[in-house]
C-alpha cells in the first residue's frame, strides 16, 4: 500500500509539472509570439538534427557528421535548399521523407502551424490562439501590444485564414503533383518512382525550398517547358504569401477590393520577375557557359525561369557558378528583396522595398506622409521596414566576412552563398558543399536568422512603439 501512495504521488506531482509547463508555454506564447516562433523552430531543428543523424536516415547505413545533419536540418525547416551533402544520393528514403515532412512543416509558420493544431485538437480558435497566428501574418501584432492601424488580416478572419493556409497547402501541391506526373512519365522516370518524385518537387517549389529528389537534379527537364513552368508557378504562390492567397481567394479578380499588401505584393513581385529576367537576359546572353549556346526562345525561357528561382526557389538548370560577377550580384540584390510576407520565401520581403521605394518617392515629391492606392502608410510600418533592412544587410556582412576569412574563398561566391544562406533561397556557387565545418556553422545561423531574425527584429520595433504625452525639442542633424 505504501508503494502504491509513492508511485501516486509521484504521478501527481508529474502532472502538475506538466500542467506547469503547459501554462508556462501558453503564457509566453501569448506574451511573446515571436520568442515563441524562435524556441520552436530552434526545438525543430534539434529534432530533425537527432532524426538526420540516425544511421536509417543515410543511404549508406552510417551516422551522418554532425555539421551535416544540422546544416540539412537548418536548410529543411527554414525551407532553405542549401546543402552540405548531395541531397538526391546521400539520404534514404527515410531521410527523404523527413525532408519533405521538413520542408511542410517550417513552410507553413509555427505560430499558424500551432493554432492550426489547437484548432483541430479543441474545435474552436480562441482568442488567444487567434492572437497567436496572427502574429505569423503580420509581424506588427507579434509583440502582444495594441496595433491601431487597419491590417492585412482582422482578428475575426484569423480563423478563416488557417483554413485558407491548411486547405491552399493542400490543395496547390496536389495540384502541382498531378501536373509534374506526366512530365515525369515522358522523361523517362519509372511510374512508381513519378509518385514520390511528383509530390516532392510540388513541395519543394510550393515551398520555395528548391532541393531535387533525383541525381542530377533539373539536368534532365532542361527543355521540358512544362515541367520548368509548373515549377515556376508552384514558386510564384508559394512567394506571394498566405495573406495574399486569403484575398485573392475572397475577391478574386476585384483589385478594387485588395488590401493595399495585397497590391504591393503582386505588383512588386510581377515587376522584379520581368526586371530580373531582362537584365539576366542582357547580361548572360553571349556567356558561352550559360545562356550563350541557347537559341533566342531558350535563352529568353531560361531568364525568366532563373529571375524566378532568384526570388526564392532555388531550382537551377545552368551552373550558377558560371554566370558573370555582374549577374551574381543582380542575383544576390533579387534574392535580399526575396518573397512576400508571412510567405514560404525570403528576404526582407518585397513589401518592405515596396513601403522603402514609396517612402524615397513621397520625400522627392515634397509629399508630407508616404501614400499608395489611396491610403496612408504609417510611420511604424516604414520605420519596421528600415530596420528589417539595416538587420538583414548586417547579419548579411557579417556572415559574408567571418566566412570569408575563414574559407579565403573569391568574396563574389560568398556573398552569393551567404545572400541564398539568410534569403533562403538555395542557390549556390559551389561553396556550400565544400565549406569547412566552422563556416558550416555560420551559414547554418545566418539561414536560421534570416527565417526567424527579421519578424522577431520586426516584432521588437513594433514593441517599442510607446504613447508619448510630451515633445522634446527638434534639432536637425545634416544628413547625406
């Protein structure tokens, strides 16, 4: 009987430890979305680190390096597609599987991943859990405090956008499977092999991740233009952002309807994919080792297909380390910009160059406040903007030096490299493969800083924001 009392207690005192630790969790989810975003990604990545490093994840039966394991880890939850290791040959089909179970998981967010599950488990979306996804769509919310100004997404159509989020995931890549099926069929692919390959190359472009099943890679659909085109749609609504799929789903073609993000994002990102495509086109046209072996369709194709995957996909058909210093770096300046917010892409996002391009044009036409379709842009969200800039340019320079130094490797390569690292892109030189462990480290927290750093910086301007009920005396410093 005696027994029986301990071995009571001492259940009961574990589930109050738990109990503890669940109101603990809750609590700081609540108090902090984004400190919560980072400690769950950073729990993901030691899990998929631990699951990588299992002898069964390795095609060869070995326990994968440590430096690899976490750099796969890394680069699968923050749907990088930069790798150490040869993905298509090195994994088995249990460390495929975890790629692409990765790749879903770290593609939809973990705060709108989280409500999704609390949704499922309890039923109903409270308003905590509310507050908590709607931190994922807009990093404004994510400090807990008030945000006065009208949002991409109101508090009441939170519910609604995880059904758009979970249901859009589904559906997009199931479509985008069915599509690539044939294309894989007719290339020669076996049709048992065309049923895993087909949904893992619909993940990976709807999740602009970019990694490649089979040896090779793209080298076998070089001129398959609908396989090229379906990736390339697949990456386009996967860059976009949930908050854009939400209105497009609700108003469809009625742009009068749009949010002003909404707008932004669609605009900007049309106009840097046909910008981006041309000045490819300009530049790599009479390069023998990438476009200038092509005829006029091919080359004009393979400009548009490379602007695209710049912006955050990461497939590739040409050597990237062949293309001119001047295409790298126009590449690198698309890859920085990235996707759209709350998005399965990168970068500082196109918003933020659409609010900084808008503020640059409202001060060189005099203009008093920032405007765009008609409404007013505040001055929290430019001052957001700025500073997801500056944060991102400095993790970016770091980065690029410490490896730098590290490696000796040519600057041009490691700017590239380290640019794909923090915009999650996945393109990459050659450098990335080769790199010695301490700079696999380093590119490891700058991919893991550019998926997680900018909404946290985001989140702590915004928390910073404080009513003031006094003025200090204005002084103008002499700037420029």
């Amino acid at each position: 009987m005696a027994e029986d009392s301990v071995v009571v207690r001492a259940g009961r005192r574990l589930a109050a430890s738990a109990t503890r630790f669940g109101h603990g969790l809750r609590e700081l989810a609540m108090a902090s979305p984004s400190r919560f975003a980072v400690l769950v990604f950073l729990a993901l990545i030691l899990l998929f680190t631990a699951l990588f490093s299992l002898p069964a994840a390795s095609a060869d039966g070995t326990r994968t390096p440590f430096a690899d394991a976490l750099f796969t880890a890394v680069s699968t939850i923050c749907v990088t597609g930069l790798s150490t290791v040869d993905m298509a040959t090195h994994w088995s089909p249990f460390g495929h599987v975890l790629v692409y179970i990765g790749v879903n998981v770290g593609a939809l967010g973990v705060l709108t991943l989280a409500s999704i599950l609390g949704l499922v488990i309890s039923k109903r979306l409270g308003l905590r859990a509310k507050l908590i996804a709607a931190g994922d769509t807009n990093p404004l919310r994510a400090h807990g405090g008030p945000v006065n100004e009208g949002q991409t997404v109101r508090l009441g159509e939170v519910g609604q956008l995880l059904s758009t989020v979970a249901l859009s995931t589904l559906v997009i890549e199931a479509a985008l499977a069915i599509l690539l099926y044939p294309s894989l069929l007719i290339n020669g692919v076996d049709p048992v092999t065309a049923l895993w390959e087909a949904p893992f190359y619909s993940a990976m472009a709807f999740t602009n991740t970019g990694f490649a099943p089979n040896a090779g890679g793209l080298t076998p659909f070089a001129q398959d233009y609908f396989f090229l085109t379906v990736l390339m749609a697949g990456v386009f609504l996967g860059s976009i952002g949930f908050p854009v799929i939400f209105t497009l789903w609700r108003h469809h073609f009625h742009v009068r309807r749009w949010s002003l993000h909404a707008k932004l994002t669609v605009i900007t990102t049309v106009i840097l994919f046909f910008v981006g495509a041309g000045v490819f086109l300009l530049l790599e046209y009479d390069n023998p080792e990438t476009f200038g072996e092509m005829d006029a369709w091919d080359t004009t194709f393979q400009a548009f297909f490379l602007s695209a995957m710049t912006r955050s996909g990461g497939f590739s058909i040409i050597d990237i380390s062949q293309l001119n210093g001047s295409s790298l770096v126009v590449g690198s300046m698309l890859m920085f910009v990235g996707g759209g917010s709350a998005s399965t892409a990168g970068g500082i996002k196109v918003t933020t160059l659409a609010v900084l391009a808008l503020a640059v044009w409202s001060e060189a036409k005099g203009r008093p406040s920032v405007q765009a379709f008609g409404r007013r842009i505040p001055s929290d969200v430019q001052r957001v903007a700025l500073s997801v800039v500056v944060w991102g340019a400095t993790i970016c320079a770091i980065s690029t030096i410490t490896i730098g130094q590290i490696t000796k490797a040519p600057i041009e390569d490691v700017l590239f490299d380290v640019i794909s690292g923090f915009a999650t892109v996945g393109l990459s030189t050659g450098l990335t493969a080769n790199l010695p462990d301490p700079a696999v480290y380093v590119l490891a927290l700058t991919m893991f800083m550019g998926r997680v750093g900018t909404v946290t910086l985001a989140a702590a301007v915004a928390a910073t924001s404080r009513s003031q009920h006094y003025s200090l005396p204005v002084e103008r410093p002499i700037v420029g």
